[in-house]
C-alpha cells in the first residue's frame, strides 16, 4: 500500500528521484500529508509541529483528520 501511495505521488507530481520535492509543488493539504507520511518528504514539518507544509496545511486538526483518513500515524 505504501509502494502505491508513493508510485502514485511521484506520477502526480511528475517528479524523478533526481528533483527535489517541496511544499510549493502541494496544491492541497491531502497531497502534503500523504507525501510527509510516505517519506516523499521527509522535511515537511521544518519547524516540529506537526503541521506539514503550513502553505496548503492550516492546522493540525486538518492533518490529524487526513493522517486518521488515510492510515498514517507520524
């Protein structure tokens, strides 16, 4: 499940394992979480909050919400 979650962010984003991932490439808080919980960017959360990209992910009960959704316990 994890393999396709990942296969699955890399075709939305039209990334290769060369190019950086990063918060400006999300359009949805959806999109960040899943990408911070399957390691696609692991430094999401910069400041420890809990909150991954803060530009399209405004709080932590959002995330918490799309983490209990999708299976992810960070």
């Amino acid at each position: 499940m994890r393999i396709c979650v990942l296969l699955c962010l890399l075709a939305m984003l039209g990334a290769t394992s060369a190019e950086a991932v990063t918060c400006k490439e999300f359009s949805s808080c959806e999109q960040a979480v899943r990408a911070w919980c399957a390691g696609v960017h692991p430094r999401a959360d910069g400041d420890n909050d809990g909150i991954p990209c803060e530009n399209v992910c405004p709080t932590r009960a959002k995330v918490e919400a799309i983490e209990e959704s999708i299976g992810c316990s960070r």
